[in-house]
C-alpha cells in the first residue's frame, strides 16, 4: 500500500544552466541550482569506494535499510532525542529523491521512508541508485551532486580527483555546512572525519595498508563567491532569458533544465563598446545623458555587442535594447528604399524647398533655418538630410510602403503605426532603440535582406540535444534599391553631414539623425560585415548638452564613438566594398559629390589625414559646429517643443508606449509625434 513516488523532487533533479559568449567557453552567467549530473562510470572507482565506506559499507549487500541503523532512529524518534544516523544510501536517496516524502522527524514518515527504500532495493539496481545518489546530494558550497563538488572543491572535473580528495568530499556530505570551508576547530573535525574514511576504506578493502598510509590531506580550493553579475552581464542576462522565453523555454528549464546557451555577444566586442563609450565621452558629460550602442551581423542577425550604459544608474532598464527615442533622419534612408523599390530612381528629383505645405497637414514643414534646396535627386536629399525632400518623396511613394519597409526591416509595428499617416513620418517622428535601428540598417548592408535580430545561437539541453537558432529572414527590398540606398547613404559620411564617422581604410555608409531641440542625437550606420547603431540622449528627455562641448548633434559625439567601435571592431577585417549602384540618371549631379556651394552650410568637416582624426572629442569655447543640426530660425509653435503639452521621457520598457518623445530630425525640423505637425528647434 506505500506504493514508489512516480514523480522527483523538482530541487533534487534540478541541473542549473550556463550562459555563455559565443565562443561557448567563456561563462556570461550561471542559472539555478549548481548541480551536473554525470553517469556513475565517470565518477573513478576510489570516489565510489570512498562514498560507500563512509555512508553505507553494506550498500551493495544490504536490502536497502540498515536494521540496526533504523531502529536507533525509530527509538530517537519515539523518546524524544535527536534523530539519529543510520540510513542506508538507500533510504537518503530515497528521502531525497522523492515526491511526496517530508523532511519531518516523525516515525511515520520514517516508515514510509524505509518501505519505500525496501521496495527501490528491489526494483532498481544498486549502481542506478548509486548514480542517483552521488548526482543528488548536497555537498556544501553551494554545490550539488558530485561534479559540482569537485568543481567547488577542487576546481576540476570528479574523474580528476584523487583518492584523499574523493575522500574528503564522502567526508563532507556528514556535515556540509561544516566542513564546506573549515577553519580552526572545525579544521582538525573535518581532518579526523576525511581520516577516519581513509581508514574505513582500509577496513573494507578498497584500499591497501600501504596506500592508507600513504593519503595526505589535500588541499582545498579557496570557495569561490557567489557568482554574481557584472557591468554588462546583468543586461545579457535579462535579454537571452527574455529570448529564451519567446522562443518557449519556461524560467523552470532555464534555472532547473541543466542548459548550455552559447549566445550572439562576443566577449571582445563588448569590451570595445563599452571602451567607446567611456573613451570618447568626456569626464563632464551629466549622469542623466544616456548613451546606447548596439552591432549586429548584418548576415545572420546576431547582436555580436552592445553597450547598455551603467547598470548602477539604469536598473531596471538599459540604453540599447528597452529604451526608445525618436529616431530623427536615421528613420530617412527606409523611406528612400521604399521609394526606390518601387520605381524610383537614384535620379529622381523631389522638392527641395522650404516650407512645404502638405494638404494633410494644417502647418507647413520646414527644412533646417528653412534652407530651400530646390528640385534635387534622391542622392543629394540624402546627403544634405533635407526634410521638405523626405517629405515630398513620402507623399510620392506612399506612407504605407515606407512604414512596410520599416516594419520588414525590424520596427514594431506598435511602434510606428500610430505616426505613420503624418506627413513628417519619414523624419523619423517614431520612437526605437539602438538594437531595432543597428537591425533595420543592417538590411541594407545584406542587400536588401533583414535577418532577425537574435542573442542566442544555440542551446543544448542536459541530454546533449543540441539546438541551433535559426533566425527568420525576410526580403525587404530588392538587391538593387538596397545597393542605391546604400550609395545614397554613403555619400553622408564621404562629404554630408557625418564625416565625423569615416573609416580610413574601408567603405562606411551611414545616416546622422538630431531631434527637435537635441533630445536625442544619432549616428548609425555600416560596413559590409557590421551594423552599428549609437544614439545619445537624456532620462528626462532634455536638451542632450555636454559642458565645453555644448549641444550636441548626431555628427559629433555620436558619430565619433560609432567611429571608435568600428576602428577596433574592425581591425584585421578584410576590406569589403558595397554593390555598385544602379546607372539610372548617371550624370555629374549624380556621380560628383553636391557640395551644394549655394546653400550655408554648418556641416562637420574632418580633417584630410586621416592620422588627424581623432576619436576623442576636443571642447569647443565657441560651441560645437553643427552637423546635421535642428533648425534655429525657422516657425515654431509655441516654445515647449510639444504644442502645449508636456515633453515625455524617452521609453524604456516594453512595449513601446503609445507617445513618443517629442519630435526629430536630424539635420532637420522636428514634428510633433502626436499631431504631425512640424516643430522647430
């Protein structure tokens, strides 16, 4: 009638899981309970031996139960003294193995427990509970089962350990507490307990007279801390759990499930992020200025590295994957690949002119100082980020296509939907993070393919399945207009507004993006093999101002820690060129760079030797120059940057929230998010 439990106790066969960088060596973070179990013909024979001699000589004879034993316990039991020892390996796996038996000292449960381990005894072969037993029991240290043990003993694998150090851990599992560290007084206890398994191994045969004689008492490692995350780490960890759950492992196989997850971060890169961040921002920029940097595998969509700003000022959120600010002119080069994937042309000339009145919209809708440019081809819009010229080209190829574009190429649906009927849609009145905009470049550095952002590569379970991710792929444009856009693009960092980001030696195609009143401040962009996105702006959705610097715009501080990533993230890399461009209109407006002599300029210019730049910036008494600057003279409405209503912070969690922060643009006018309508710096 005391039928074998069918079912285990989750802690007693819980296997925690490991994190790892991609090169699935290097440990991110550790997950659950400390345990790895291994088959009993792994564990050396000496280990076994010892285990046996100092819990229970008779394992391999007795009938599961230890007469004598049990009824020393029974009688504590029933007179009201401590409980005593005397459970065979048996009945210990037995209590600790098994649902449905309680940890009380009762002698009911101590029955239950004895027929239970009678009926095991019977049923199971000694060395399947041998296996369970050694996989199951806690050795101090935090360690469970007789791998982790050794680990935290030792720091090597059990079929490693010698004799006197797989006897001391049969003398740990006595008193783990105890002897998980000891010193002093408890030093000589847990001496006396490791010798007197020595000798008990003499007795029953395991081992010769001379090799009793022979053991010294080893040498424990020091205990390591517990483990705990660092710096970037805990952000890593929050986004492959929160991966891990959408792709359907539940907290219980993540904590419990025994997994080995080989994630997209690579160790190098991550430290180069953050080297970026912390070497080009000056030692004056305020606490409240975040800065978020995120790269991707324009190939395979991996998020290879990150920088998620200082986990000591942003707990609960960080800077590259959950907050979200407006994306400014970054959001122009999807409304230029939608154009030219559906029938226009590098070529094709807009209206360049400011204002610009659109019929859905009551106010008209400046460029930058209200700077007119006339009717110019898409290469020099891009270039020279005129607003007027996104805005004409919008209305031409259609809002929808544009927000289809974006929405293939990584952003929310959620996201964009709510601004996507506004005129100023393509100045980037949307909000999205350093993550979502590294991925939607990242398509037109794969020819017009988006490949799903992901941070987990692979996850193997505890029986060794291995499972590899493979992420959603998904044409956005055609090989073509992603090749025209890329030119388009490319022509911003040789002669537009950010020249701050060249590279010396490769090919660099990328997009500034400054919002209303520098609330957020942009640079993204890509080689061939990477996209990376930067972005800058402030918790209380302010003025993003450095002191000595002044305000800032996405071609200066932005694009220069784009710069100082992707010269040591690229470094060794073989130098890649983009596709040629299609040959529509080629002609000298086209192909020669548009200097666009007849307009004042305010752009950022570099200087010719490359050996001149510098990646740190330089303060500036006169304030900083302008790149891709938000306008200064042209119409506003009423000064507080919202039409009335209050700034809102940026976003930090998700999903997204409904109102953006206040407008954008980089180079560029800003609209309001929740109208359309344009608004000024």
């Amino acid at each position: 009638m005391t039928p074998i439990p069918d079912s285990t106790q989750k802690e007693a066969t819980a296997q925690g899981s490991v994190i790892y960088y991609r090169d699935g060596k290097s440990v991110i973070a550790r997950q659950g309970i400390d345990r790895k179990n291994v088959e009993l013909a792994k564990v050396p024979e000496h280990v076994r031996d010892a285990v046996i001699a100092a819990e229970n000589r008779s394992f391999y004879e007795d009938g599961g139960v230890s007469v004598k034993g049990t009824a020393r316990a029974v009688w504590s039991t029933v007179s009201g003294q401590q409980l005593q020892g005397g459970s065979t390996i048996t009945q210990q796996l037995v209590r600790n193995y098994y649902s449905g038996l309680s940890q009380e000292r009762s002698v009911t449960r101590k029955f239950k427990e004895i027929l239970i381990a009678m009926k095991v005894d019977q049923s199971k072969s000694k060395d399947w509970v041998l296996e369970q037993y050694l996989n199951t029991i806690y050795f101090g240290r935090g360690a469970n089962g007789v791998e982790s043990a050794a680990r935290a003993y030792f720091g090597k694998h059990v079929d490693q350990l010698s004799v006197a150090e797989g006897a001391y851990l049969a003398a740990v599992i006595q008193q783990p507490s105890r002897f998980a560290d000891p010193k002093g007084a408890d030093l000589e206890a847990a001496k006396a307990r490791w010798q007197s398994v020595i000798d008990a191994m003499g007795q029953t045969g395991t081992l010769t007279p001379e090799q009793v004689a022979a053991q010294r008492f080893p040498e424990l490692a020091a205990p390591k801390k517990p483990f705990e995350l660092k710096g970037q780490a805990q952000y890593m960890l929050g986004q492959v759990t929160a991966e891990l759950n959408r792709r359907g492992y539940t907290d219980e196989d993540i904590n419990g499930g025994g997994l080995k997850i080989v994630t997209t971060f690579d160790k190098k890169l991550m430290q180069a992020a953050q080297r970026a961040v912390n070497d080009v921002l000056p030692d004056s920029t305020p606490k409240k200025v975040r800065t978020g940097l995120a790269a991707v595998d324009p190939a395979t969509g991996e998020i290879v590295a990150f920088y998620g700003g200082k986990p000591s000022q942003s707990e609960h959120w960080d800077s590259a994957f959950s907050s979200k600010v407006q994306a400014g002119s970054t959001f122009k080069p999807y409304t230029l690949a939608a154009a030219l994937d559906n029938g226009f042309d590098l070529s094709t000339r807009v209206n360049g002119n400011s204002p610009m009145r659109v019929a859905s919209d009551p106010k008209p809708i400046p460029n930058d100082s209200d700077r007119s440019y006339g009717q110019i081809n898409l290469v020099r819009a891009t270039q020279n980020s005129v607003n007027t010229a996104f805005v004409d080209l919008g209305q031409k190829v259609g809002l929808d296509k544009v927000a289809a574009v974006a929405e293939k190429a990584g952003i929310p649906k959620a996201q964009i939907e709510q601004q996507q009927s506004y005129a100023s849609f393509p100045l980037g009145v949307s909000s999205v993070s350093a993550v979502q905009n590294a991925s939607g470049f990242s398509t037109f550095a794969n020819k017009g393919t988006h490949m799903e952002a992901h941070v987990v590569m692979s996850v193997t379970d505890a029986k060794g399945k291995k499972k590899v991710i493979e992420p959603v792929a998904t044409r956005v444009v055609s090989e073509q207009a992603a090749a025209d856009t890329v030119y388009a693009m490319q022509q911003v960092v040789k002669y537009g507004t950010g020249t701050a980001a060249r590279l010396y030696d490769r090919p660099v195609a990328g997009k500034t993006g400054t919002t209303d009143k520098s609330k957020s401040v942009w640079f993204n962009g890509f080689t061939p093999q990477l996209a990376v996105a930067v972005d800058m702006f402030r918790e209380d959705n302010a003025t993003v101002t450095i002191p000595g610097y002044g305000t800032q715009f996405g071609g200066q501080l932005p694009a220069q820690i784009w710069r100082a990533f992707m010269t040591e993230a690229m470094a060794g890399k073989p130098v890649e060129e983009f596709p040629e461009p299609s040959d529509y209109g080629w002609g000298p407006d086209y192909s020669t760079p548009d200097y666009n002599q007849d307009v004042p300029r305010q752009d950022y210019t570099s200087p010719t030797n490359p050996n001149d730049w510098n990646s740190t910036p330089t303060p500036d008494p006169t304030g900083p120059t302008a790149t891709d600057p938000p306008s200064t003279d042209a119409p506003s409405d009423n000064g507080d940057g919202q039409n009335g209503q209050p700034d809102q912070p940026p976003e930090h969690t998700e999903p997204p929230a409904t109102q953006a922060p206040v407008p954008t643009t980089g180079g560029d006018t800003g609209t309001d998010p929740n109208t359309g309508r344009p608004q000024t710096g």
